[in-house]
C-alpha cells in the first residue's frame, strides 16, 4: 500500500488553505488525495517560473485559436478570452461511474416528462407536479402539443450543471435542456492540457474526450426522420454577433456539416432546404443553437430575423428533426427542477442516483415568507434565465440588491426560487504564480440519440475571483480541464 | 462539401470591395500628384475627371461653388462613412464581408484583411493625414495587394477561390471600363500628362513603356488598355478571368442554371478577344465601353440568379388573393 504524504504544505502551495469547503485535491494541508499525487508531485518539481510559463503558452494558444466568447451589456463587440486555469480538476473512475449512472437516469427521465406533457399528460392527471406550474413555465410552447418527435427524444444534448457538497456528494444544481455552451472550451482546454502536460497523461491514465464531435454526429444521426438515406445535417448559428460563434464554428468544422444561418434555409411544401451554389439541398437534422423564439418568425417571435419562416411546420410535418427540440425549456424550469427526483420515480421507479439541491418555490405564501426573511443567506434565482442573469447570492449582496428582489419576488412569486447558497467544493488554481483554492462546478455534455452517450469529462467552471461563488463564464468564470481516469 | 450560397455572396463582396478599395486609393493618388504642378483651371478639369472615372456624378466646380475644396473633396473619397464608394467604406465592407465567412478564408487572410482595416480606423483619426496622404494610399494598395498575394498563396483552388476571383475581376473590369469611358468622352484634347496618369491609374505606365515605348499613342494606349490579353490590368484580361471563374464555378455546380450566365460572358470575351482597334473606332469606342459596362452588370446580375437569388424565391412569394380574382 502507498503511504500518503503527510507534510507541511510547500513552494507554490504555501498559502493554499482548506476551509469548510469540500477540497478536490487535499483531505488535509499537505496531504492529497491519492487521484492528485501524481499532480501535487510535478508541480512540485516545475516551480512556480516553470509553471507561469506554461500558463503563458497557453493562453497565448487560446489568443492565437481565436478562442474567445462576446459579452453582452458592454460595448458592442467586447470579445474575450476565455480565463483558462492551468491545474486540472480529476474525477476517479469511480466517481465517474456514479454520475454517469445519475445523469443518464436523469436525462431518460426528463424526456419522459417531455413526451407526456406534450402528449397524454399522466404526470399532472395523477397529480405529481400541479398542471399550473407545467402550464406557466415560461419555455412551455402549447404549439409542440402532439408533435411526435424521432425517438420520443426531445433532449439530445444536455449541459447538466452538478456541484460537490460539503460532504463530497455531487448534486444537480441546473439541468441546460435547451442549447447548452461551452462543449468547445471542454475540448480545447484538453488540447492545451495535452501540450503543458504531456507526460502527466502517460503516467495517470486520463480517459480521451476527442471524439465528442463524432459522438454528437451519430447522435443527431440516430434522430434523422428518414432512415433510407444518409441525412444531410447542418448547425445554425445565431451568426457572427452571437455570443458562442466560435463554438458554433468549432463543432460544425469537428463534425464535418454546414454552418448556416436562418437565412442560409428555407421551407417549401413543409421541406428544408439550404441555399447552396450547387442548387438546393434538402436538410434532415438541423442541430440549432437559435433558441425557440427565434426559430421561426411565422410560429414564434415575428420579428425574429435569425429563424426560418415556415421552419416549425416542415417540423410538425416530421419532414426534419430539430436537436434539441422545440419546448425543453418547460425541463429544465427552476421551479420544475424542484419536481425532478419525483418525476425520476414516477416514470423510472428508481430511486434518483443524483441528489437535488433544496430548492423553495416561492408561490407558497408560508414558504415565501420564509425565504424573504432570509433573503441574506439564501440564493434567488429567476426560473427561466441561464448564465447567472437575474440571480441575487444572499451573503454576497447589498440591502438594496435584497430590497429588489424582494420586490421583484412580490410582484411575481411564480418567476423566482430560492436555495441554500451552496458551499461549493474548491480546487486548486494557479494565480498570479501561487496555487489558491476557487470554487469550481461541473458541466458534463450527456448525449442521447438511440442511446445517452456521456463522453468521460465535462467544463469544470471556476470562480476565478477570491470567494466568489459564481463560475459563469458572463460573470467573470474561468475553466480548467477535467479529467476523468481509467481507473 | 456545396458551398452556401451566402458563403459564395461573401468571398465576392469581399474581394469586389477590396479591389475597389486599390482602385480608389490609386486614382486618388495618381490625381493628386497630377494636380500638384498644374494651374488651377487645368487642375479643375483634372479633378472632374477623377469624379467622373469614380462614378460621382457632381463635378467639381458644382462642388466648389457650395464650398468645398480639394482637401474635403479627397477626405470625402476617402474616409466619409457616409458615402459608400469612400476606401474607408470599402475596406469595412470587405472586412465584415471576410467575417462572416471567418471559418472558411485561412487565418492568414483573415489577419491581413483585419490588420488593414484598424490601420484604415487609425489613419482617419489622424488629423495629420492631409499632410502626407501618399502615404496612406500607399498602404491601401499594398494591403490590398499583400492581401491578394496571401490570398494566392494560402487557398484552395476549389469554388471558393473562384468566387474571390470573380470578384476580383468583375470589379476590375467595371473600373477600367468606366475609368476609360470617363477619359475618352472628354474628348481627343488630352495633354501628355493626362495619358501618363490614365496609365498610372491602371499601373500600366511601366508595362506599357516594356511593350511600346514613351511615346504615348492613343490608339496603342487604347490596344493596350482594352484589348492585350497579358496585362493584368487590362479589360480583356480581366473578362478572361471572369469567363475561367464562371466556367470552373459551373464546373461545380452542376445543380445550377448557368446557361445565360456563360452564355453572357462568353460573348463579351470573344468580342473582346476577336474584336480589332479598327473596328472598335469605327465603331465608337465610348459606346462600346458603356455596352461592356451594361454587359458587366448582366454577368453579375446572371451570376445572383445562378448561384445567389435563384427563382425559388419566386415560386416561394405567396400569392395574393387579389391574384386570383
């Protein structure tokens, strides 16, 4: 048996401190845990100018990837860098086992839910989440009633946000059923990791990743309506001003397929087709990064210029798939998040493999009261925004900010749930030449198309600024990579 | 792969405006080293020329009589936002033309189209620009034609790079055609001077004195200008060029219609390549320039309905119901 280490925390990591905080990496100062020996022992040996090089080579790779994301609010056209921490986060094999036991358990689950609520309906007659709440979820589209979708799958890519307790347990914090990012930062964060570490690779056994776009390919393969002929798959992007443009480039040059814009398509007798030089070509899956709204001005949004005219129809007619489908949003609605593990029972008769965190509805007048006495140490979060947008973090917030939303939770109690503020687990990161412990979260990427195919790694996020709890990259996150072990 | 049409819309606007951009900025320059020794009546005449070979249809002294000089008249060819056809606006519109198509042109373009865009950006905030404006026209040619160069060097000769050609040369022809349409409708009253600048605005000055000499004729100038098939700039080389594109471009894309758009250059290129001096004189040389312009924009008007805006559209518009009754 390997003795662990004991010692008095050195070089880089002198002023690494624990706190209540799960610690990815140490049980104790000095002492690792045995999946970061190997790790804790070449930082070690690099030294702190050895390691800033490193970091700087690979930032330098992202600059020269053209890796960056837009931010909105700000002057037009702000383009960042992705913040990239060089430590990687590393999940055990057996960790891995379990929550890829949960995520698919999840994720089957929700398309269940998906296709009844769309269809017959039996989760609200039999009164296990109140048809209200269903019904009010402001991503629920009345339109997809009755529409059959290939495979009764409606969620073919999910973005699952987990978080790790106190405790060690991971839990469910956010489940992104509708066009969830960030996939290409996974991917390449592991390229540059491949160039800044290569012999860690050899020796610790960290399972690939690369073949994401391939897995993504056969999945939206499987979800083709017409199985008589190889389908002709396309991304649609927003265009060049959205936000996530480079990974929209990113996967559809890994995949092969066309990058188009709504006005790249259009709809005749309820088919797709795509405007080429070579005539028209008909399109069968169209894997879309456009939200609902903007999918279809003729259905949706009228004043949406980013959709197809004509689009929802030539779907309703099965004519194309649409990945993930139209109305998802309803899944993953923080209020309905609250009936998860119900809806896992329900459906499967199992016992949910991943814990949710607590989470308050606050249409409750009893619960509301309680929560809007708490205000200062609870988490508020409205029910149908991403990206840490119209989000209040109790401890961290100011009397006016509370004031606010008190106010804003008054006026609109149905918009709104409030949770513990989660004492996320902490990792090491290299900043400013010292290794400091961040708050990190956890995005796997959970594929289904005739199967869920979770490919072995996911976003680790990190909350870059000292004690700050949030990891959204809008809100100044950071990532590093995760890897997840063959043993 | 099939190229998107929008893709295919891009890489043309892309290259048109750029080497709109080159022609511009080297009229500009031209001119302005012209005017230099010249006395103010004659420098009058040489600027409406300019105006007249960049498709403006004010002349300048309408311009002077509501008080510009010449130093807002080039600040407005130049970097005026407002007016289209200023290099500024050029060189914008081929660079977000090369964004959009970003994931397709080599990065290598992409650099160079964007570096010459913030030098652009940067030179109009200069208020000393007035002072040396060689300089920045000197940088607007040789950004251009670094861009070409890189270009050359770095694509993949598939459709493409035939639409970056196409544009390219399209808007060389057009510039060429109108630039001689302007020189010659101004009558046979030319000075010396003049025809060394009409051949500078074409770089041809060195070539032409390589193939005839200094003594600069009228007729060899037009032969030269219009109809020598290997000087790049010259108008038949460049519909040589379009009718290569347009039938590699067809080649590829046997989903599309391009009988009338073949059909339309192919004529222009014969009558180009088999057409004499004589003939053309006899048969008046500024109508047969302002025939090539109109047959200039049918090749493109052709190429949108084959590869672009092809007629679904037509069969897509609803029909109302005041059509049916």
């Amino acid at each position: 048996m390997a003795r662990t280490k004991s010692e008095t925390p050195t070089g880089p990591f002198q002023n690494y401190t624990l706190s209540a905080a799960f610690d990815e990496m140490f049980t104790a100062p000095g002492k690792s845990r045995p999946q970061y020996q190997a790790l804790y022992k070449r930082i070690l040996e690099l030294g702190p100018d050895e390691m800033r090089h490193r970091q700087q080579a690979a930032d330098l790779s992202f600059l020269h990837q053209g890796i960056t994301f837009t931010v909105y609010g700000r002057e037009e056209g702000t383009e960042k860098i992705f913040p990239y921490d060089l430590l990687p986060r590393i999940i055990t094999a057996k960790e891995w086992e379990h929550l890829e036991r949960g995520l698919t358990q999840r994720l089957v689950a929700l398309n269940l839910f998906l296709d009844d609520i769309y269809h017959k309906g039996c989760i609200l007659r039999d009164k296990i989440i109140p048809r209200d709440l269903v019904f009010s979820c402001k991503h629920f589209r009345k339109e997809m009633r009755g529409v059959d979708v290939p495979r009764q799958v409606y969620v073919s890519v999910a973005g699952t946000d987990l978080v790790r307790l106190a405790d060690g347990t991971f839990a469910v914090l956010e489940d992104n059923l509708r066009v969830p990012s960030g996939v290409s930062y996974m991917l390449a964060n592991r390229q540059v990791m491949k160039w800044a570490f290569p012999q860690l690779f050899r020796n610790i056994g960290v399972r690939p990743i690369d073949h994401y776009g391939n897995a993504l390919l056969n999945t939206l393969r499987a979800l083709a309506p017409q199985k008589d002929r190889e389908p002709t798959i396309v991304l649609l992007t927003p265009g060049v001003y959205n936000s996530a443009y480079f990974e929209h480039t990113f996967l559809a040059r890994q995949m092969g397929i066309q990058l188009v814009e709504g006005r790249d398509l259009l709809v005749h007798d309820s088919v797709v087709y795509m405007r080429t030089v070579s005539g028209l070509k008909r399109v069968d899956v169209i894997y879309r990064r456009v939200d609902d709204d903007f999918l279809d001005p003729l259905a949706f949004r009228p004043d949406s210029a980013l959709g197809v005219p004509g689009l929802f129809n030539a779907y309703r007619s099965g004519n194309v798939t649409l990945s993930n489908a139209i109305g998802t949003g309803v899944a993953d609605d923080k209020a309905v998040y609250a009936y998860v593990p119900a809806i896992i029972k329900y459906y499967l008769k199992e016992e949910p493999v991943l814990q949710n965190v607590e989470t308050y509805l606050l249409t409750e007048d009893s619960v509301r009261k309680h929560v809007l006495d708490r205000l200062d140490q609870l988490v508020v979060k409205a029910v149908g925004e991403s990206g840490g947008y119209d989000m209040l973090i109790g401890p961290h917030s100011t009397a006016k900010e509370r004031e606010e939303f008190r106010e804003r939770i008054e006026a609109r109690p149905r918009n709104y749930i409030a949770q513990p503020t989660l004492d996320l687990s902490r990792a090491p990161c290299f900043i400013d030449g010292v290794v400091e412990p961040r708050h990190v979260d956890l995005r796997p990427y959970v594929l289904y198309g005739d199967r869920v195919n979770i490919v072995p790694g996911g976003l680790t996020r990190v909350a870059l600024r000292r004690g700050s709890l949030v990891v959204n990259s809008s809100q100044g996150g950071g990532s590093k990579d995760t890897w997840v072990l063959f043993e | 792969m099939t190229m998107l049409s929008r893709v295919a819309d891009h890489l043309y606007w892309m290259s048109r405006y750029l080497e709109r951009a080159e022609h511009t900025a080297r009229m500009i320059d031209v001119f302005h080293n012209l005017v230099l020794e010249q006395e103010p009546s004659v420098a009058a005449r040489y600027w409406d020329k300019l105006l007249a070979s960049l498709e403006y249809d004010q002349s300048y002294s309408e311009m002077e009589a509501s008080g510009w000089d010449t130093y807002q008249l080039t600040q407005t060819l130049t970097f005026d936002s407002e007016n289209a056809s200023s290099i500024y606006s050029c060189i914008r519109g081929a660079r977000d033309n090369a964004r959009n198509v970003r994931e397709l042109i080599s990065s290598e373009m992409w650099n160079e189209i964007n570096r010459l865009y913030l030098g652009v950006i940067e030179s109009r905030r200069d208020e000393e620009i007035g002072a040396h404006p060689h300089d920045f026209y000197q940088t607007v040619k040789e950004g251009a034609q670094l861009f070409q160069g890189i270009t050359d060097s770095t694509t993949y000769r598939g459709p493409g790079w035939n639409f970056i050609q196409l544009g390219r040369y399209v808007e060389r022809a057009r510039a060429l055609a109108v630039l001689l349409e302007a020189h010659f409708k101004a009558g046979g009253n030319e000075d010396y001077l003049e025809l060394v600048a009409l051949l500078k605005c074409c770089t041809a000055f060195e070539a032409f004195c390589k193939v005839y000499s200094p003594e600069l004729q009228r007729a060899r100038i037009v032969q030269f200008l219009l109809l020598n098939s290997e000087f790049p700039h010259s108008v038949r080389f460049a519909v040589d060029r379009i009718d290569r594109s347009l039938s590699r471009i067809a080649e590829n894309a046997p989903g599309a219609d391009s009988t009338r758009l073949l059909r339309l250059t192919g004529r222009l290129a014969s009558s180009l390549r088999f057409g004499t001096l004589e003939e053309l004189l006899a048969q008046g040389l500024v109508g047969f320039l302002e025939d090539i312009r109109h047959q200039l924009a049918d090749i493109h008007g052709a190429m949108y309905q084959a590869y672009v805006t092809y007629p679904i559209e037509q069969a897509l518009v609803p029909v109302t119901a005041g059509e049916f009754w």
